[in-house]
C-alpha cells in the first residue's frame, strides 16, 4: 500500500509540474503565436516573420550536394566551425567589415551566437541594455539565462527611433553601470540604420564604463538609398552576424560570432557553444562557405524587389502617417515600424484582427517592448505576393483609422487570442 500511495505521490507531482521560474517568466515566442493565427485563416499572408523569399546560390547548394555522401558531412566537427570556413569569414571581416584582429566562431545560427554572449559573459546579478523597441529574442535569451529582472530597456528617439545616446550615458554613468549593451544595426525591429558618429559615441560609452558592446549585424546587406552599414571595432566590441537573411539560408542555421583576439573570452565561450550545439551542422557550413563565394554582389542583385517591396508597404502603412511622423524604418534591415491609431494600444487585439477580418499578419510591437506599434517585414514575398498583402493591410488600417478600436470589438466574437 505504502508503494501505491507514493506512485500516487509522484504522479500528482509530475501532473502538477510547471517549468522553472525562468522559463515561465520567459516571454512566448511571438512568431510561434502568429504561425497559430494564420493557421486558422484560409488564404491568410504574412508580413510577420523576418525572412527573405529567395534560395542560397546555386554554387552553394551544389557544395551541399556534392558533401552530402561525405562522412564527415555527419560528424562533428571542431567546435570552433570548420577552419576553411573559419579562415574565408575573417577574411571577410577584415576587408568587408573593417575587423582586422578579430577570431570567429561558427555558430548555429545568429540567435545561438547571442546566447553564447550572454552565457558566457554575464552574470545573473549584471545589467544588461536593450533599447526598446528590441529584438524579441534578444529579450528572450536574458530572461531564460535568469538575467531578465536585470535588462534595463534603453531609449530611442520618438521619432527617429535611433538609440537615445544621452540617455545611454546617464545609464552608464551610474555607479553600478550595466554590464552589456546591445544593439542591432540595421535595426530589428525598426529598420533604422545608425551612423558612424553614433556607433563611435555608443562605443566609447561603454569602453569608459567597462561594459561590452555586443553588435548584432545580421542585416548588414539590407542598407538602402546610398547609406552605408559600418562596424567598429574594439577591444570591448563583439560582433554577431548571420547567413539565413541575405544568403537565403534561414534554416540551414548558420551564423558566426566575432570576438577581439586578444579579449581572452575565446575559451569562455567556446565552453556555451560545446554545452549547446558542440558545432554547427557540417553540411551547412558547407553551404555558408559557397554562400561567401557568391558574396556580396549576389545578394545585392536581390535588393531590388526588396526596396519595390518596401515602398509598397510604406504606401499600406500611409494611413497610420509618413516616414518620421508614425512611421519608422526603411534606412536598412527588412522592417517598417508603425504607430497604431490612439486608442488602439491593444495591438495583439489588432493583430489577431488583421488576420481574421482582413487575412494579413504583422508582430505587434508589443513583442518589442513597445505596445501600440507593428512591425511589417518585407522581404519575405515576392512582389506580386506583396502587392496582394499590402492591398489587405491599407485596407486593414484604413478601416482602423476610421473606425477605432471598435472595429476590431465588433469581431470580437470571431477573434479568440491565441496563448
């Protein structure tokens, strides 16, 4: 009986069971909940998840064909990443980027390499700056490594929506600064593009307070309108960067992560990579190595219909304003930044709304640390696709312009919000 009652025990235990305190504080991945949403619209579009509609060159997927018999296709490799591939981005990130001195390590993608940052280079009890709006998984990332009660959300301008510097330095100015900031140049979720003056001030900011500067380049390529993506370098400087946006290569997930030489954080996080993935997988980086054969011309010839995909939106986006006055972005990455009508702060309400009533998907902003905003990628379709979604969107926003809140409340019995 005694061994019955304590089967009994541990299956009440088991069946009440929750997840650890971080993970339930952990925010639900938005792009997971918005695959829900349009899963249970027929004929639904997405202007939601940051992806690009072309395929890796050709080259690339040949090198892919021509290892994938290879044994050690299915091995592991060093943890580091593959040393051709090792040798051709630092290549890259000295005549490219300007990074002369900096290692890499190859990375499961650009999200991993941020969670090697993190693991690796902070403690629980250390501060760290996302300026808001941010990348949601950046946000993510902090809260599951049990960090998140210590991310001090950043400024940006109201307007502009660039990282407010004055207020980066009374942050840092204080007398237990953060231990990291971080930002995403082009931005995600915003789509602005900062300058060199800006990344030299954010960089000697936090050099003076002794904090790392962690850059998260993934949308170098997407620069528009003769601008221009930099990096700086610096001893307290790393550098994320990824394959999937402008190689087409979202889910053979390859990124990599550049670090000083001489930072002597090398082994730090090589420990968080061997704990996660040990390396990433070796036929996709077989893949990235044929990807950087194509180089930069190759994706700059894709850039075309991603600027005709954007003009687009912005003439969707016109009911809610006009670039710099309710509307944001379009300097670089592949993202508008938009203000919903006032009163219409409930933006997972109106997203879930432009599913159901008007068969289109955006992120709200509140997935960003920014309520009462969306974030419309467009990259993800081709034009014709595109035109249709934008169609649907104006429509969307025009009737939410007119009508408020209430529009959406009329659906209400139709809309059931997905957790």
């Amino acid at each position: 009986m005694a061994v019955a009652s304590d089967e009994k025990s541990i299956q009440r235990t088991h069946a009440g069971a929750q997840g650890s305190q971080r993970s339930r504080q952990t925010d639900e991945p938005v792009i997971v909940k918005t695959k829900k949403l349009m899963a249970g619209t027929e004929g639904a579009v997405s202007l939601a998840q940051g992806i690009v509609h072309w395929q890796p060159p050709e080259g690339a997927l040949d090198r892919a064909a021509a290892a994938l018999r290879s044994p050690g296709s299915s091995s592991y490799g060093p943890d580091e990443g593959n040393p051709e591939l090792r040798q051709a981005l630092r290549a890259k990130l000295n005549q490219e980027n300007s990074l002369p001195g900096y290692d890499v390590h190859v990375t499961a993608g650009a999200n991993q390499a941020f969670a090697n940052v993190v693991l690796a280079l902070l403690d629980p009890e250390d501060a760290c700056i996302l300026f808001a709006p941010y990348y949601f998984n950046h946000m993510m990332a902090l809260q599951l490594s049990g960090g998140a009660k210590n991310v001090v959300t950043g400024r940006c301008h109201p307007t502009s929506w660039h990282p407010d510097l004055d207020w980066l330095q009374a942050a840092l100015a204080s007398p237990n600064p953060p231990r990291m900031v971080v930002i995403t140049n082009p931005c995600n979720p915003t789509g602005v593009l900062m300058t060199r003056s800006e990344l030299e001030r954010a960089s000697q900011l936090c050099r003076d307070a002794g904090a790392w500067l962690v850059m998260d380049n993934t949308y170098e390529h997407f620069v528009y309108d003769g601008r221009e993506h930099i990096c700086i370098a610096g001893p307290h400087i790393l550098h994320i960067f990824s394959f999937s946006k402008a190689f087409g290569m979202m889910g053979w997930r390859v990124g990599y992560l550049a670090f000083p030489e001489d930072s002597g954080v090398g082994l730090e996080l090589l420990k968080a990579q061997d704990t996660i993935p040990i390396c990433a997988p070796q036929l996709s980086q077989q893949v990235a190595l044929g990807a950087l054969e194509a180089g930069r011309p190759w994706v700059q010839e894709r850039l075309a219909s991603v600027i005709n995909n954007r003009n687009r939106l912005l003439e969707a986006l016109s009911p809610l304003g006009k670039p710099g006055d309710g509307i944001g972005g379009g300097e670089g990455a592949i993202y508008l930044w938009a203000r919903l009508p006032q009163g219409c702060q409930n933006d997972d309400q109106v997203v879930e709304w432009l599913v159901k009533e008007h068969g289109v998907c955006v992120i709200p902003g509140s997935s960003c640390g920014v309520p009462g905003y969306i974030r419309v990628a467009f990259a993800n379709l081709e034009e014709a696709a595109c035109q249709k979604a934008a169609d649907r969107l104006k429509a969307g926003l025009q009737q939410l312009v007119s009508e408020g809140m209430s529009a959406v409340t009329a659906a209400a019995p139709k809309l059931a919000t997905v957790s």
